[in-house]
C-alpha cells in the first residue's frame, strides 16, 4: 500500500510512522511526505530516507479550495491507498476530504471528542483534568470529528505546564500514530456507523 504524509513543521510523528514501516515490514512504503511550508524539518528527515518530497504553499494560492484541489492533484500523483495528516496545520475543504473518505487519517493531541481545536494541553490544563491524551481518528468535514481508531492516555501531573504534558504526550503519540496506521495498511479497520472496528490480526 502507498502511504502519502502531509506535515507543517518537525515531523516528529512522520519520522516514526516511516521507521515503523520500515522496521517492522508493514505491507506499506512511504510513498511521498508533502508540506505546505519549504522550511518544514521534517522534510529534511524523509529526503534522507530516499523518500519523495513534495511543497505545495497554501502562500501560492488565493482560496482554500484552489490550494486544495492543488494539493490533491500531487498527493493523487502518488497513488496513494492512505494520506495520514501528521501535525499538517491547514483546515481542508469537505471537497478535498470527501475524496479521501475513509482514507485519510489524523493525529489530534487530546482526548477527542474533548477539547478539538488548537492549545490543546492548555485547554486540558485550564479544564483540570486529571487525564490527557491523544487520538488518531478518521478526518470527516467536520474538524477533529470522525470516527476514532486509538486513543493514548497520559495523567495529568501537579505542575505540569503545556509544554511538559505536550512533550510527555508526544512519546505516546509515536507508538499511537506508528499502530494505527499498521492497522489500516493490515486491512484491520472497518467504520461501522460513527465509530471502527478493528478486526484480529491474520495468524
Ligand atoms: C503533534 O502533537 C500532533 O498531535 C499535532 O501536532 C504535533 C505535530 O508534531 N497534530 P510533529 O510535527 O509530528 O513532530
């Protein structure tokens, strides 16, 4: 399977998801990591694993849909079976996801359906709850909505501020993103109603 992945900055999540695939021989390559900004790190760690990389600036364009139906036509270009959004920092257009339905896969750092949004461990903070996470879901027209695959958890400890819940998250977020995606290139995931099945593992 081909696996397309859209990022805005570090990457630090498309690093693991490619070294995932590679180490533990998912039936999947990388096929492409795209940005929408040049100065993306993270495309710096995929052109040094041989992967194809792409830009394409939401600055070039002057509507969300003409970015969109742009982006699209490279990601199209790389035949993708999954495009897995890794902290890619654009809303897309229902248009640009309904083409994707059910192939399209986000990595949102909360507990959906709380706190969706931006700031997300300040909002948890400011909420005082004893629990954060994250959660890989399905990307549906409605943002950070969709039906959800996995969800890692975290306690919340005394003193933590936004930036040592985000780094403590982080670590989690590697081995969430990484098992999510195994499972759909595995065939495991079935949306059923609003919410996935994920089915056994072939012996
Ligand atoms: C992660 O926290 C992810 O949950 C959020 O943005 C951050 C991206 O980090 N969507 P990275 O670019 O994968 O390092």
């Amino acid at each position: 399977k081909n696996i397309v992945i859209l990022i805005s900055g570090r990457g630090s999540n498309m690093e693991a998801v490619v070294r995932a695939c590679a180490a533990e021989q998912w039936p999947a390559r990388v096929a492409a990591v795209i940005s929408n900004k040049a100065d993306a790190k993270g495309l710096e760690f995929a052109k040094a694993h041989g992967i194809p990389t792409a830009v394409v600036s939401n600055k070039d364009y002057p509507t969300r849909d003409a970015f969109d139906a742009a982006l699209q036509q490279v990601i199209d270009g790389f035949a993708p079976d999954l495009v897995v959004l890794a902290g890619f920092m654009r809303i897309l257009t229902a248009t640009f996801v309904e083409h994707y339905a059910g192939r399209l896969l986000n990595i949102h750092p909360s507990l959906l359906p709380l706190f969706p949004g931006l700031d997300t461990h300040r909002q948890a903070l400011d909420a005082g709850v004893l629990e954060h996470g994250a959660t890989v879901h399905f990307v549906t027209a409605q943002l950070d909505h969709g039906p959800v695959v996995a969800q890692a958890r975290i306690d919340v400890r005394p003193g933590d501020t936004p930036d040592t819940l985000a780094a403590r998250l982080l670590s989690e977020e590697h081995k969430l993103y990484p098992y999510a995606v195994r499972l759909f290139v595995e065939d495991r995931l079935s949306i059923v109603d609003d919410g996935v099945v994920i089915a056994e593992a072939n012996k």
